[in-house]
C-alpha cells in the first residue's frame, strides 16, 4: 500500500473519525457512528484511502513528486 492521503487530508480525517466516534460513545448518532468514524480514522491513521484508489486521487505530496517525470 502507498500512500495517498496527505498532510491536511489527513489531519482532517482523524479529527472527524475522532468525532463521529465521540457522537456514537454519546448517543448522539446511532451504531453507524462507529462504523464510519472507525473506517474514516483508519484511512486518516494509515495515509490510504481506498476510494482515493478507485477514483484515481492522490492527496500526499511526497507520492506526487515521486510520479512527476524527471527533466
């Protein structure tokens, strides 16, 4: 697995995750919290996404600059 959630992407994913798990431990959201905040986490914790796969997206810059074809 290479990676392709970057910096920011990734700093949002786990404060979200974080979030719906915390609304889930609560009662705010129902048993789907957890589910979704766990995956959404996961990704965040992991630097891979992988819709960003199926889609062909790449948020990390490190995989970006290595893809771009010397000059």
């Amino acid at each position: 697995m290479t990676s392709n959630v970057g910096g920011i992407d990734r700093i949002l994913r786990i404060v979200a995750g974080l979030l719906l798990i915390a609304l889930a431990i609560t009662n705010v959201v129902g048993m789907w919290g957890y589910i979704v905040g766990g995956i959404v986490l996961a990704t965040g914790v992991f630097r891979f996404c992988g819709a960003y796969t199926l889609f062909g997206l790449n948020t990390c810059p490190l995989k970006a600059a290595k893809e771009e074809p010397a000059k």
